[in-house]
C-alpha cells in the first residue's frame, strides 16, 4: 500500500494502514501525519474536503501531543513515568493521577474478561499496564478528534481504531505473519476497531501468565470489534491462550476475526452482538 504525502518524517507502515474501499472516482481528498511515539510509529488519517484546513492540522497536532504526554505517565521504559514511580513503591496507587486508576480499573476487568489470560501483574516486576495502554491511548486521543469533519484513521503499530461514513469504509488490511509481504486478509470498518497481536513483528514476547513461558502455538491474533481497548486486549489474550482459543473466540460476543496458528492453518469468526 502507499502511503500519503505527510507532515512530518515519512514512516513506512505495515499492512494494517487504512485505505479507502471508495472507487477511484469517488475519491476525496485525504491526509495522513505520522510520529513516532511509545516506540512505534502512530499515524493519524484524514479523509474529507476539510482534510487540509488548519483546523484539522491542529486537531491532529493536539492528539499527538496527548499521545507523548500518556506516554510520559505509563510508559515503563522511562524512570520518571508514574508507573515506573509506582512500580519502584515511591507513590501509592491511590495517590496516582485519575488516570492512572482508570487504567488499574481497565486491568482488573480485562484480566476477569480473560479468565486471567490478560494479566497485569503476573510475571513482570509489580503492575505493568503496557498490553493495554496502547488502545487506551488511542481511544483518548480519537476524542480529540471528533470535531473534525471527515472520516478518521489511527493506527498505532498496526492497531487500527476508525471513524468514516456508512457508505465509504476505511479498509484495514491483515498481515500475513507467515510473509509479512503479504496480506492475508481485507476488512472494511465504518466504526470500530482492529486489533492484532503475535510474535510475527517483535517475537515471542507474550507470555503465559499462568507458566511464565514465551507462548508460540499462535502467529497472530486478530479481533474486530466497536473498542480498540478490548480488541487490544483480546487479540493478546488469545495469543497467550493458544490453540484452546479457536474455542474460547466463539464466546467473544460483538467481535470478529482471525487466528494464525503455528501450523499454518487459519481459523475464522464472526459472532453477533
């Protein structure tokens, strides 16, 4: 896929950059501005007759700015952040920012939702919310973009969280973990979210909450659904369930997707709400 012309440093992406599924004659104009921030590029995507006025610029320019200042609070990489404060026992949980609660919240339910296959405490050194700030990022920084008239497009490191008309879908495409050359798969979203997780990109770096072992028997999981927070959050939960999660995806009401495991086959799904 190409990428538009942007503001600032061209990124390459990876196949989960949204793209119109208009036909070529009905194209409007469109923009795209990338960053690198929390360690991946994040790009935002505007489609519209306002996708080149100032006012969207700005939109854009403050989303990225919420995007670093998030990123300053949670990430665990940097010594000043809250949950590196927190993590260390310098502050108490209760007396971290709202957000930080929030976020603690969010936890606590998507480690019940899993049956503790999303876990923010097991195996790492105190609370980590890393699996899950991501899309809880992305969600706070799409509310700074609904005043801006068009359709509209994040994608960060491949999840992609979209707003458009009913009648012109962005169309996300999914990797093939097998040959990341490849897409496997072209779905059209007019309101929602797609989420995907697996060691194709950044290797087995999911780990098993109830072993402690690196999880391998899944190459990617992908799930479709309206939160880019829980399609997060279950697309690494299915990684870190295994081949027992072909099963266990029936039960993910409102969600679709697919699953990739290590032996190459496919398995799709699609439950109503």
């Amino acid at each position: 896929m190409t990428l538009s012309t942007t503001e600032r440093r061209p990124v390459e992406l990876p196949p989960t950059e949204p793209v119109p599924s208009v036909p070529a004659a009905a194209e409007v104009p469109r923009r795209a501005w990338v960053e690198q921030i929390m360690g991946m590029p994040i790009s935002i995507h505007v489609r519209g007759p306002m996708a080149e006025a100032p006012l969207t610029a700005r939109a854009v320019a403050d989303a990225f700015t919420e995007l670093r200042r998030i990123d300053s609070v949670f990430s665990t990489y940097r010594e000043d952040s809250v949950i590196s404060r927190v993590r260390r026992g310098e502050i108490r949980l209760a007396d971290c920012p709202p957000e930080v609660l929030e976020v603690h919240m969010l936890c606590r339910q998507a480690r019940e939702r899993t049956d503790g296959w999303f876990d923010a405490w097991r195996w790492s050194d105190g609370f980590d919310p890393t699996g899950l700030v991501k899309g809880w990022a992305i969600a706070r920084a799409a509310t700074l973009l609904e005043d801006v008239e068009g359709d509209v497009a994040i994608d960060a490191g491949g999840d992609v969280l979209v707003r458009s008309a009913a009648d012109a879908p962005w169309r996300v495409g999914i990797e093939d973990p097998r040959d990341r050359t490849q897409v496997l798969a072209w779905v059209d979203v007019t309101d929602g979210a797609v989420a995907t997780s697996g060691p194709a990109a950044r290797g087995a770096h999911i780990i098993d909450p109830f072993s402690g072992e690196a999880v391998t028997g899944i190459l990617s999981a992908t799930v479709i659904g309206p939160s880019i927070v829980w399609a997060d959050v279950l697309a690494t939960a299915v990684v870190a369930r295994g081949e027992q999660a072909v099963e266990w995806v029936q039960t993910l009401h409102g969600t679709s997707g697919v699953i990739v495991l290590a032996d190459g086959r496919v398995h799709r799904w699609s439950n109503p709400v």
